[in-house]
C-alpha cells in the first residue's frame, strides 16, 4: 500500500494597493509606484490615514485560503542616517 497526498500549487496572481482613508496617488519620485499622504487633513481630524487595503489575487481561486502578506522597508539599509528611517525602529514597520 503506498501512502498519497494531493498538492495543490497556489500562485499570487496580482496584488493591488486600494485607497482607505487617504487617497493614492502616482509616486513621481524615483522608484515610482504609489504614494499615500499619512497626514492629517486638519487639526480635528481623527482617522489613520496611514493605511491602505491590500488585494491578493490567488490562482487557482479556492475558497478560504489564507494568504499571509509581509512588509518590507524598502529604503535604503546600508545607513541609517538622515534622509532614511532606523532600521531597527519596529514601529515604523507596523509591529
């Protein structure tokens, strides 16, 4: 009797950045992409506009499948000396 398992292989077909309390623009910088501006639009103003939805796209689409999302700080790490952010402050990360 041999033993059998079944493997279903699960690919990211697309990834899409969608707007939440803050609009998304075109990053004119180097680098390109998306850009958000965190900021608050006036003193009052209570809502976190830091962050934005993220969309997974799986294939083959199976239901319930959970799909587990990293970040990464995408600036420089060789320095963290001014313009770029420490590289060991975890809060800048979301953690």
């Amino acid at each position: 009797m041999e033993d059998k398992i079944r493997i279903t292989v699960i690919g990211v077909g697309k990834v899409e950045w969608i707007a939440k309390d803050s609009p998304l623009d075109k990053n004119e910088n180097p680098g390109g992409g998306l850009r958000i501006f965190p900021d608050k639009n006036e003193a009052s103003d209570t809502a976190d506009r830091s962050k934005v939805i993220v969309k997974a796209t799986i294939s083959p689409k199976i239901k319930d499948i959970p799909v587990y999302l990293k970040i990464f700080d995408v600036d420089d790490p060789s320095s963290d000396k001014a313009p770029v952010d420490d590289e060991d402050d975890q809060r800048l990360l979301g953690y």
